[in-house]
C-alpha cells in the first residue's frame, strides 16, 4: 500500500520479526485511529478522550498480561512496537495516551499481587483508570541512585514525603507507581515501589508543567502521605532493578513512536513535494529533492530495523523461557537512540522542505518537530542510551 499523509506505508510488516498476529494487529489499527477524531487543544481532555477511546477499542489490553483481561499472554514488545508506531503516525498524544497505560502500569504487571493485579490492570486495559509512572525527581533524572524521596515504615504502613517530578499523566492519573529510597544509604539499591491513588491524603498533583508539545505532565508533592502496608510493589529494596526491568519492556516501543512520527513526516515531504510547483516544475522533480527523501527513508528504515530486533530478541527471550542470544537492554538502547535521533533528523528535513509552511502553527510538520524533542530525552537521553550501549561493548570483547 503506497504512503499517502493519512495512511502510513505498511511494506515493513512483511519482514520476518513479524507473524500473522503482529500483521494483523498493525491492519486493524489503521483504519481504527484514523476514523477518530479528537479535539487536542486542551491536552488533559484529549488525553482522557483517548484512553477512553483506546480503551473500548480494545487496543489498552495489550498493556496488560491475559491473566488480567489482556489480549496476550503476556507483555508482546512487538505489538507495543506496532502499536505505538501506528498511534504515533496518526496522533503523538493518542502514543502517549497508550504508552502511559502500558508503562504505568508495568511494575504491577512484572511484581504487584494478586489484589493489586485485580484492582488496577483490568481497569487500565479497559481504560477505566488512568496509569503513571513517577521515578523522576528535581535531582534525580539519569541518576536514579541520587532519589531522595524517602518511604518511612509506620504503624499504618508507609509514609512518604519527597517530590517528583516530570511525571507523564501527572495531575489525569488515578494512581501512581512510585518509587522512594527505604535505605538512604544504600544508593540505587535501596528503592522499594508503591502504588499509590491519586485521592490518597498527602498526595498534591496540581503543580502542572507546561511544554513545547503539550501533553499532562506534573510534579508530585508528598508530605505525609501514608499509605497501606498492602501499597508496597514487589519486595522492599528491589524498586531499582524492578524500574528499570519496566524500562526495558517499554523503551523499544519509545523508538517505535519516533518511527510513526517519522514515517509521517516523510509522508508529508512526498504529498509536499508532488504538488509545489516552483520554475515551472514540481519540487520532488528537482534532483536535490529526490537525494533528501532518499536520505530521510534510508534513516527511517535503519532505525525500523533496530527496533523491530529490539523487540523480537525481548519476545523471543521470553517465549523460550531462557537467557537472550545478546544483551537485550544494549539492543533496546540501541533502538531508542537511533530512532529517536533518526527522527529528528527526517523531521527537520521534512520542515525545511515545507520552507515557510513548515513554521507554521498549525502544519504537521511543524507540531511533529516539537512533538518529537522530548522521545530524544524521557525513558534514557541519548547520552544514556550511548553509555549502556558502550558498557556492553567493553563486556563483549573482555
């Protein structure tokens, strides 16, 4: 199916990291999201609308495992590829929408309970609850050791007091995953998590930030916010590992929405391109033209096929039930910081071709050139993903 600025080219479904389900999937979704239609000037209500949406599509599902009214098994890193990589070619928002399901409520899917898999996932597939993630704070972004957030044993359970901050979903969520130090001492392993609801006393979520491709971000303010001894995810102390496992199932999928928005981009560069005409031509006859496009489709596809290995390695792994063939969080690192690099690159690339059109308010690509900053920061910045990536290459050959 050739690429038109509504309908991404689905050639790369073909390739063998894909089976019949994948392919399907990807094809029911298209027509899907492009039939919806929803008003994103407000981004906090056009984020509710479309976890609503997402949700009575039956396309959050796939955030959550079978056993708790998901549509696979288990968490499938390439359907999470494909689907945010189709969302993202529509709607950035409707991606973000959809990765904050997935990626706040992960912690509970890989350790929560029974109780807290039957509270929280069945409502988060069914887009009934409205998920987050909160790991960041003021001082501890890539330094995760450096949390200062600290949860306190009490007679009631656990009280936490410190501050987060950059938090997706912040001030929408119905309840947060939160992670706090339970040993000061002991650095990045000494992190337990929590689940903690929005309504919980203690709890302020009205500091909202504003940024240049608006959706709901906050920061998260507690102060004797004390909560049940029950809230505590997974074992006490093993927050940071278990974090960063919830990372790795997600942060290939970040690379698949730098690919939609990609895809998209290059998409309105050729409808562009086939109809300004300028000295007596179109723009894509121009010789300069052609050798651009060429460049933007080479890197979208070297970055597609990172990615979709990402995650096949992961889903493979995890089928045999036995260690990766390689390092799958050096492969997912290398997925997020090409991609989302890539991407930027076919982006500005589209924008200069639009010349004036392109800075417009209100073009394409000029909402997918904000929109498409912040991939190249949030879940690991690029200078995170080259150390990961750089300390697996010093491992291999020593």
């Amino acid at each position: 199916m050739a690429a038109s600025a509504s309908s991404p080219n689905t050639a790369h479904l073909a390739l063998p990291f894909f089976d019949d389900a994948h392919r399907a999937l990807a094809r029911d979704l298209l027509p899907w999201v492009a039939a919806q239609s929803v008003d994103e000037r407000d981004d906090r209500a056009a984020c509710r609308d479309w976890v609503k949406r997402l949700g009575q599509g039956g396309w959050l599902r796939y955030c959550v495992p079978a056993s708790a009214g998901g549509a696979l098994e288990r968490l499938d890193s390439r359907a999470l590829v494909l689907l945010r990589e189709t969302l993202a070619f529509h709607s950035p928002l409707a991606d973000f929408a959809f990765a904050m399901q997935g990626l706040g409520s992960g912690a509970i899917t890989l350790a929560g309970s029974a109780a807290q898999q039957r509270d929280y996932l069945g409502a988060v597939a069914r887009g009934d609850k409205i998920a987050a993630f909160a790991l960041s704070e003021p001082e501890a972004g890539s330094d995760v050791g450096a949390m200062a957030m600290q949860a306190v044993a009490a007679p009631q359970g656990w009280r936490l007091d410190g501050q987060k901050t950059w938090i997706s979903n912040g001030g929408i969520a119905d309840f947060y995953c939160v992670f706090a130090k339970t040993d000061p001492a002991a650095g990045s392993r000494g992190i337990s998590a929590f689940v903690v609801d929005a309504n919980t006393p203690g709890l302020d979520s009205s500091a909202h930030i504003e940024v240049m491709a608006p959706h709901p971000l906050a920061t998260l303010r507690f102060e004797n916010c004390t909560v049940a001894r029950e809230a505590q995810l997974g074992e006490v102390n093993g927050g940071f590992k278990l974090a960063m496992r919830t990372l790795d199932i997600f942060r290939a999928s970040v690379a698949g929405a730098a690919l939609g928005m990609a895809r998209r981009a290059l998409a309105e560069a050729v409808r562009h391109a086939s109809t300004r005409r300028m000295f007596g031509q179109t723009l894509a006859d121009f010789q300069l033209t052609q050798a651009k496009l060429g460049e933007m489709a080479a890197l979208i596809d070297s970055a597609a096929l990172l990615t979709y290995r990402a995650a096949w390695m992961r889903d493979d792994s995890e089928k045999r039930g036995v260690p990766p063939a390689g390092d799958i969080t050096a492969a997912a690192a290398m997925a997020k910081m090409c991609a989302t690099e890539n991407a930027s690159r076919v982006i500005d690339m589209a924008l200069q071709m639009h010349g004036g059109l392109g800075v417009k308010v209100g073009t394409k690509v000029e909402s997918l050139y904000r929109d498409i900053r912040s991939l190249r920061i949030y879940e690991g910045a690029t200078e995170v993903q080259q150390l990961i990536i750089g300390k697996s290459v010093l491992r291999s050959v020593t």
